[in-house]
C-alpha cells in the first residue's frame, strides 16, 4: 500500500505551512545537505504523498522555506519613504528593526547563529536568491545616502559611506547577538583609577 493510501493529501494552506515550518527548523538544524526528505516527512507527520502534493522536489521546498523566512519579510520596506522622511525618523525605525530580528529569532526558538549560517548558504546555492539580496541591500544604501545628501549637501561619495556607516552599525550588532547569544556583551575593561581616570593619575 502506497503512502498516499495510508495517508491522504491534505489540503489548504495550512498543511503548506507545516512543511515549511518543519522543513526550516531541519534546515536550520543540520543546512541543506544534511536534512533528507524523510526527516521532514516525519517533522511534519506527513505522508510523502501528502509532501509531493505540494511540493515536487526538497530543492522547492527549500527554496520556498528561503523566500518565507527571509526574502518575504523583506517585501515591506517602502524605500521611496526612506528617501523621502527625516535620515533620524528613518535610522529609528532601522533601529526597531534590527532590535526585533534577534527577539523574533528567540521567541521562535531559533539560534540566531544557526539563523545566519542558513541565511548565507541560501545565498551561497540560490543565485536568485542572492541576488534578491543584493538589490534588497542597494535599494537600503540608495535610499539613505539620497536622504544624506538632501539633508547635509554632503558629496556624494561621502553620503554613500555615511549610508553603509549605518547599516554596518546595525548589522554588526545582529552579529554580536549570533556571537553572544543570550550572554551580555562584555564591558570595557575599567583603568584602575576609576572612571573616566587614567591609571597613572589615580594617587
């Protein structure tokens, strides 16, 4: 008796859903090379038939964990309204941003360094994918060094370099909280004199 028999195809968005979810923690958990149809068969308590009712191959089921969990939420960025408001209104909502990306991570129940390394190797086999981020990065950079420009007549190279100032600061911290994780940063050793006191000065 056929998968399918035992187990008939499901239907409706959600069962769509529940391979994805399944699917994506395996990826993030073992990357794609190694998570095998099986394993997400039995993450999903799905039957193959049920799988093959959505999805043909694991390369589309991959692909379209890739696009729902990193490239779709993505898609709200209005780039034009970066351009166009305040630089400071737009670096606070980066800010939000950027501090929600790790607390959605957690709260998901997802490292945010495994989070990462799937994140780069979809962009290392996906070449569509990569590319999406890329334009994705250049619309950013674009729309912030046009709103520099307009606010501070800086040249323009000067504003593309305040731009990429802005989104390395950001992203570098999304880097320290894969590193570090839950842990605190660790603080700047203090000088023996005190604060703000060099060491020499403190007799």
């Amino acid at each position: 008796m056929s998968d399918s028999a035992e187990k008939p195809a499901p239907s409706g968005r959600g069962t769509r859903d529940r391979i994805l979810a399944a699917a994506f923690q395996l990826f993030l958990q073992h990357g794609y090379d190694g998570t095998g149809l099986s394993q997400i068969l039995a993450a999903s308590g799905l039957s193959k038939g049920a799988f093959y009712h959505y999805f043909a191959t694991k390369d589309e089921v991959y692909r379209e964990v890739v696009i729902a969990f990193f490239l779709t939420p993505l898609e709200g960025d209005d780039f034009a309204a970066i351009a166009d408001r305040p630089l400071r209104d737009s670096r606070q909502a980066l800010a939000r941003a950027y501090d929600q990306l790790p607390e959605a991570v957690a709260a998901a129940g997802v490292d945010m360094a495994r989070y990462f390394a799937l994140f780069f190797e979809a962009i290392s086999r996906l070449d569509d994918v990569r590319d999406a981020i890329r334009a994705y990065y250049a619309n950013l950079l674009k729309s912030l060094a046009a709103r520099t420009y307009a606010e501070h007549e800086m040249f323009p190279k000067v504003a593309d370099a305040h731009a990429r100032n802005i989104i390395a600061r950001f992203e570098g911290n999304l880097f320290l909280a894969a590193v570090f994780g839950n842990q605190p940063l660790p603080a700047m050793d203090r000088p023996a004199g005190g604060p703000g006191k060099p060491a020499d000065a403190r007799n």
